[in-house]
C-alpha cells in the first residue's frame, strides 16, 4: 500500500505515491544506480550519445511508471501493469544499445522489430508523460505526428506538407539523432540530471535551513524584512531546484507563514513567494538548467549565457522588492525584532562550508571545464565539504538518499524533455520553424514591438499547458527564427523567450507557482495568482530591454550602466503605479504620473530618460514636503 500526494518536486503538479516496502525500495535502489550511471556517463565514462541517451530514457521510464499511477483512483497501489510497463521500457531504451549497429549494418534499413520498438518506445513515452505532466504534452506530439504522416496534406499554402511513411516517422523518432534521443534529451541526460543531482546532494547537506537562516540574517532587520528574505531565499533556491512549484513549496513553507505573522496580508504573502520563486529559474548560475538548455541550443558559450543573464535577472528581484517595500509601508509593518534574527556572523560560522561547492563550481566553469564536469566536480565538493563541519556531515545513507532523490526527482523533467524531442523532431523534419517565422513575419510585418507581443502571447497559452521547460523549447524552435530575422541578435532572442516561458507560473489561469502558495498561505488560488501577476511584472518588462538597448552587454559599458539605472527607477514607478503609495497614498492623477514618468525612464531613448529623471526627482521632492508639512501638523 502507498500514500498519494501531489508532486512538486517537478515543473508541474501530479499525483505521485509515497511508496512503501518493495516497491519503495525497488525505485530507491534503481534511482541510486541511473544517479550512478549519469556521474559514470558523464564524466570517465564513454558511450556513443544515443546510445547514452537511450538508458536515459529507460530509467526515467522505469521509475516514472512505479511511481506515477495509471490513474488516480489507482494511486494507493502499483498494479501488475505499472511493473510491466516499467520492464518493457527498460528493455526498449536497451534494444537501442544492442541493436544499433546491427542497423548500421543493413546500410540503416529497419526491420519490423526494429519499428515495434520503436513505436513502443513513442508510446510510452506520451504514456508516462501523461501520468505525470497530464494529456496537453502527449495530446501536442500527437498532433505534430498526424501532421508529419499525412495530416499536412490537407492544409494548404505555407502549411502544406505532403506527409513521410510510418515507417520513415518511426525510424526518425527512435534511430535518428533529431528524435526522442536526440539534442533534446541529449540536454536531459547531461546538463539537467547533474544539476538535478547537484540540487539533491545540496539539499540533503542542509544547505536550504543554511540559505533560509541567511536570508533571515541579512534582511530581517529591513522593513518588510520577511518578504524580502522570501526573495532572497527564493531566488538562490530557484536557481538551484530547476523548478517554481518546488522552490514555492520547499521555502514558502517557512517564508510564507512568517510573513503573514509580521502583517501581511495572506494573498499577499502567497503571491511574494510564487513571483520570487518564479524569478529563481532567471538567476544565474544554474538558472533552473535553463542555461544549460539555452547554451547547447543556441552553442553560445554557457559563461556568456550566465553573464549577461545576471544584470537583468538582479532587476527582477529588486523589482519584487520594490512592491514589498512599499507595501510594507503602507501598512505600517514593522521589521523583525532584533532578538528574532540570528546573528549573521553565528549564521555563517554554523554553514560556511555551503560557500565551498558553488565557489568550485563557479570557479570550474570559469576556468573553462564543461558544465557537466563542474557539476560532477560541485558534488564531490559538498561531500567533501560537508564533512568539515560537524553539524552538517554528510552520513554514508545521506549521500545514498542524494543518489537516490537525483533520479527520482528527475523524472518529471526528464520525460518532459524527451517528449519535447517528439515535437521538435517532427519540426525539425518539415521545416515548420521556418513557416512558422515566415508567418510572424506576415502578421507582424516588419514591426519586432508585435512580433514580441505574439510571442508572449504565445508563450503563455503554451505555458497553460506546458511546463516551462517544454514552453521555452517550442518557442525557441519556432519563433527565435522570426525574431531574428528583425534584427534580434540570437541571445537576445532566446533570453526574451525563455523569460516569458515563466509567465503562466504568475498569470492566470493556470499559475501553479501562485495556487501552490496559495494552498500554504490559505489564501484564494485566483486572488493569489491575481496579486503575483501585478509583482512580478518586471517578468513582461525588463525582457523588452533585451531587445532595444544594450543590456545583455551589446554595446558600449557607459550605456549599459545608464539603461539599467533608469530602467530600475522605470520598475520603481510601476511599482507605485500599482501600489498607489510611495511615502503616502496617492490619488489617480499622481499614480497616473508616475505610470507616464515609467514610460518615459523604460522607453530606449536617452533624451526621454532625462526627462523622466527629472520629473521623478520633482515629484520626489513634492511629495516629501508634502508629508512633513502633514507631520508637522499632525505634531
């Protein structure tokens, strides 16, 4: 027998089993060997890439079916046909590797084994995707099957396509290297798992009291100060955990209640939690393994990728904490009190060996090691390191269970990743990245403004569905293209996607990230989502910068210091826009200011930017006599 709860652990909420007895120590033991396998792989290890790729697959496979139940009311029980299919698409991903040469050997003609396996291998993959993201994934690689076998034979003009063979489909989804194991799960097998593992081996150290308590330390004492720790937490956690529902639900669980005790309102405290979190996934160095999937995407240098990425993804946070500040003070909420915040200095003596794996990780990479090598390299060193302090020394069943929660905790992302190969192969295959630009380019014409509205409209009715990992591949396929064909450069282009793949983690309907916090704030799901769609709207407006000034480092250093200094003060005025208070309340016409004085400080002209300064310092001014001109009445 198991329990059921909700997987947060992943980029999506699904019914999951606490399992127990045989079976739990069956996915206990085969997540310590796949974590296992991947270090080997990865590092001394040597194994054609598909064929890598394909074990992959089998044990993503095997553990996702025993874990993740057939259908709800089956969730307390793994049944005869979850341990069969577990089996059968263990032997699958195998076939690969014992058969691929005998392939080779008929100059690359299938047999009808070759294409059972291979039709098995598509259907159990929509299968266990299925059971753990639900059916928009499956139902989206269905499509874009039927439109590769025949289904574009009926549509005329640009999406006109006359179809391939099932036998040709099936070849190019399980032999090929543009399919279910190509560069797609090619990102799932490297980058993503060792950070993943990293993640696990991170937080089985302690390092997440360590990163909660120092939050506490170092912004307590600030107004508003628990949720401006929440940011603080949220955004290292984010970065780390790959996942907005995961960090919403591990830091919120702290974060949140602390928030509501210091006088915050419930919405409020939930919504602080999800946008922070959301902005967890844009902060380097790990970027959620965002930046991994964007370098191999785009080969643009992974160091280049994290070093452009911090400025804006600062912006973000300090934009979050724009709305907290403010609101802090327009309910009076006063700081912490001094003897409820640890001491900074006894905060780091307890955790400072949580500092010694990510400055090796971050000194590995910058030196020029690869990714993957500065992951297996950042693992060893929290072992390593946890064993220099006492309170935080790593048991030999601590670094098993981190094995052990690496690959079950991969399972969502990684079959997320490997059913995204489905959709991209087939595009791939028909060219329709390149419809799909010619088509942006038809509807928007030459303007790249509409272009990046279609896109973020396109970003979040995919995000409804889609995890964000699956949202930001699709896009980038299809609509980076079109970006650049307006002038975008390749980095700004898929920075701006990947930012507004975020979006329907704060948007609603969908927002998961708020209806997580909301169910731990006690807060309504749809005010909740509401509240952290209005904070977190640096999300829509800083990936603008990425397009119209030099902000990711694309152009002279003067320019970008002066763009990223008034585009601050540009979120700043939103931020009282929406709050409608700055050192008082405000009435329509002052909020209406600062909205027009925020166009004038974001919009990319310098002479605007002047202005806009000036008329923020006048109003500045105003409004600070004004309120000790009340004060001093009041007195």
């Amino acid at each position: 027998m198991a329990e059921v709860k909700e997987d947060s652990e992943g980029e999506t909420l699904a019914i999951k089993r606490v399992l127990e007895g045989q079976p739990a120590q069956i996915i206990y033991t085969m997540g310590i060997i796949c974590s296992l396998f991947h270090l080997w792989v990865n590092t001394i290890g040597v194994m054609p890439e598909i064929q890598r790729n394909a074990i992959h697959y089998s044990f993503m496979l095997f553990i996702g079916f025993l874990q993740y139940p057939l259908l709800k009311k089956h969730g307390r029980a793994t049944l005869p046909i979850d341990y069969f299919l577990a089996i059968l698409s263990f032997a699958i991903g195998l076939y690969l590797v014992f058969f691929e040469d005998a392939l080779h050997m008929r100059n690359e003609v299938p047999i009808m084994v070759d294409l059972i396996a291979a039709g098995l291998a598509v259907i159990l993959l929509m299968e266990i995707t299925r059971r753990t993201t639900g059916f928009l994934i499956p139902a989206l690689a269905i499509v874009f099957l039927a439109y590769g076998l025949g289904g574009g034979r009926y549509l005329d003009g640009l999406w006109h396509f006359p179809g391939v063979t099932v036998p040709r489909m099936l070849y190019r989804m399980y032999f090929a290297p543009d399919g279910i194991f190509g560069t797609i799960a090619t990102i799932s097998s490297t980058f993503v798992f060792l950070f993943v593992l990293f993640a696990s081996f991170l937080i089985k150290s302690g390092a997440g009291d360590f990163i909660i308590k120092l939050a506490l330390a170092t912004m307590g004492r600030t107004i508003g100060g628990p949720a401006k720790m929440a940011v603080f937490a949220s955004g290292i956690m984010g970065s780390i955990s790959g996942s907005a529902v995961a960090n919403t639900v591990g830091t919120g669980s702290i974060t949140i209640p602390m928030m509501k005790r210091t006088g915050f309102p419930s919405k409020f405290a939930g919504a602080v939690e999800a946008a922070s979190s959301t902005g967890g996934q844009l902060m380097p160095p790990i970027m959620g393994a965002g930046a991994f999937i964007m370098s191999q995407w785009t080969q643009i240098p992974y160091l280049t990728i994290v070093g452009v990425a911090f400025i804006p993804a600062i912006m973000y946070f300090v934009s979050v904490a724009f709305f907290i500040h403010l609101r802090a003070k327009k309910l009076g909420i006063k700081p912490i009190p001094k003897e409820d915040i640890p001491k900074l200095r006894e905060v780091i003596k307890e955790g400072w060996n949580f500092f010694i794996p990510i400055g090796i990780l971050m000194g590995l990479l910058m030196v020029g090691y690869t990714p993957t090598f500065a992951a297996c390299g950042g693992i060893v060193a929290i072992v390593i390191s946890s064993w220099l302090n006492p309170k935080t020394r790593m048991s030999g069943r601590d670094i098993l269970d981190a094995l052990a929660g690496g690959g079950v905790n991969m399972v969502t992302t990684g079959v997320i990743l490997l059913c995204s190969g489905i959709v991209v192969g087939v595009v791939l295959m028909v060219g329709m990245g390149i419809k799909f630009s010619m088509l942006i380019t038809m509807l928007a014409g030459d303007s790249l403004l509409l272009t990046i509205l279609m896109v973020a409209i396109a970003s979040l009715i995919l995000g409804m569905g889609l995890p964000v990992t699956a949202s930001y591949i699709v896009l980038a396929v299809l609509a980076a293209p079109a970006m650049q064909m307006l002038g975008t450069s390749l980095i700004a282009a898929h920075m701006l996607i990947f930012w507004y793949s975020q979006d329907a983690n704060v948007t609603p309907p969908v927002c998961l990230a708020a209806y997580s916090a909301a169910g731990i704030s006690g807060s309504k799901p749809l005010e909740t989502g509401i509240e952290s769609w209005k904070i977190a709207k640096g999300l829509y407006i800083i990936p603008l910068l990425f397009c119209y000034t030099p902000i990711l480092f694309e152009g002279p250093l003067w320019m970008i210091a002066e763009t990223v200094i008034t585009a601050t003060a540009g979120l700043f005025c939103f931020a009282v826009f929406f709050e409608g208070f700055n050192t008082y309340n405000l009435n329509i016409l002052q909020r209406t200011a600062y909205a027009g004085v925020a166009g004038l400080l974001l919009w990319p002209d310098i002479k605007l930017h002047a202005l806009g300064a000036v008329l923020l310092t006048a109003m500045f001014l105003r409004e600070r006599s004004i309120f000790r001109k009340q004060a001093f009445e009041v007195a």
